[in-house]
C-alpha cells in the first residue's frame, strides 16, 4: 500500500503520473453478480442464466460492466491511503471501456496510476488512471480514468478560553 502522510497537495503533485500500486486479487463469483443485478434490477441473462449463458457468446455468465466500476472505490482504499483527509468523495469518470468480458469465476486487480492532482478552494480534486486486469489475460477488462475529491481534515485549532472573561462572573 502506498501510503502518502504529508500535505496531501504537496505530496501528490510528486506522484503525478506515478504507478500508486496494484489491488490483490478479487474473485468474482456467481454470487456476487447476482447480488448486483439484484441491486440494479439488471437481470440481463449474460449475467444470471448459467444454462442459457453457457451456449451464448461468452460460454459462461460474465460479469456486469458497472460491476467492475463499483469496486473502484474499494480497490482505491487497498492500494493507497492519504492522511489528513477526512473523506474521498466520488467525483465521477472522465473515460470508462469496457474491454473484455469477466467470466463468472475470474478473478481481476486494479492497477492504478495517478495522473493528475488539482489543489482547489476547499478540496484538493484527484485524478487517477484504473486498468482492471483479469487473472491470465492480457487484455485488461476495463480501463477508467476517475476523479475523486478529497476533503482535508480541518486542523484543530487550540481551544481558547472564555472569550468573553467577564461573561457569567459574579460582579
């Protein structure tokens, strides 16, 4: 895990266009995808009909395109983790391909490399290249370029005193 502990502006302009790591891998089984075209209402029989499936184009149920897209967030968190930021938001994708179908059973990883950083007013706007590879193939699944917005951590400041001393003093 690449772990960025200072400034997070200041530190990721030095990782602009640097491989920030590689997901383990992550198995996607039947169950999963069920779960998910039970979570979008995307029941499309590629995805969920093993019989029919296995005599259609991919021999076999593959995996939902939007599927691959939703763990990027979680891949994101395994492969690096920047301090001083209270939350990464998903800003959305600028590009997204989906190249090669994810057979039911595969397991895939997401390579990520950061390719740019944007220090704005409140937030610091990040932009990040994903490859998702699947296990013993070599043209990846998915390639996307997101963008996240990490909001910093607001610095705690000193508690002060009463400011008004004379505020609830017996005179």
């Amino acid at each position: 895990m690449t772990r960025i502990i200072a400034d997070p502006y200041q530190a990721l302009q030095s990782l602009v266009g640097t491989e920030l790591g590689v997901s383990p891998w992550r198995l996607i089984g039947q169950d999963t995808i069920d779960a998910f075209a039970d979570a979008t209402d995307d029941h499309q029989w590629i995805h969920v009909d093993k019989t029919r499936a296995a005599s259609g184009p991919n021999n076999g149920t593959i995996a939902h395109g939007l599927l691959l897209l939703s763990f990027i967030p979680a891949f994101s968190s395994e492969v690096y983790e920047i301090e001083r930021v209270q939350v990464r938001i998903n800003y959305g994708f600028d590009s997204v391909r989906f190249l090669s179908p994810v057979p039911e059973g595969s397991r895939i990883r997401d390579r990520i490399t950061l390719t740019a950083v944007d220090q704005r007013d409140t937030d610091v706007k990040l932009s990040t290249s994903h490859t998702i590879e699947i296990e013993g193939r070599e043209r990846p699944a998915c390639v996307a370029a997101s963008i996240t917005l990490l909001i910093p951590t607001r610095p705690q400041s000193d508690p002060s005193p009463n400011p008004n001393p004379s505020r609830g003093a017996r005179q």
